[in-house]
C-alpha cells in the first residue's frame, strides 16, 4: 500500500525530512567541534520535536485516508496495525 496523501503534501514531507537530515549534519558536527552540551542539546530537541512533527502530519494522512477507507469497507486489518504500532509508540 502506497503513501496515503498528495503528491504536493509528500513533497512537503520530503522537503521537512532534508531540512531534518542537515539538522542532524549539523548536531554531528557540533559535537565534532566540542560545542557547549546545552547547546546540542537544543539541537537534539529541535529535531526531535521536527520529526515527531512529520510522524503526525503521517499519521493524520493515513488515518485520513487508509483508515478512513478500511472503516468504509468494514475491514479492521489496517486499524489492528495502527494500534499495534501506538502501543509501541514512547
């Protein structure tokens, strides 16, 4: 099964998840320079907080879209998955 979403809205996933990979660059070379902890730190959550930001803009796709469907046809194997992944989720 495919990406749920738009082309438009996959490119804007692809672009946000390129801007995290340079953050991450960027966090490696920081401790390669002995930057301040505090310092990384900020950075450690920046991109944490961007990433969980693009697990939710997933999230609401599939559930918008794949889940949406599978309701329709009243068929509960996506919705099992999807609740096997939430309990997995910290």
């Amino acid at each position: 099964m495919a990406l749920c979403g738009d082309e438009n809205e996959h490119k804007r996933i692809a672009m946000r998840l390129k801007k995290i990979e340079g953050q991450i660059r960027g966090i490696a070379a920081m401790i390669d320079s002995n930057r301040e902890c505090i310092e990384v730190l900020r950075q450690i959550s920046a991109v944490s907080g961007a990433l969980h930001g693009v697990w939710v803009q997933v999230l609401s796709d599939h559930l918008k879209g794949c889940i949406a469907d599978a309701l329709t046809k009243k068929d509960d194997k996506l919705v099992d998955q999807l609740i096997e992944h939430l309990k997995k989720v910290r």
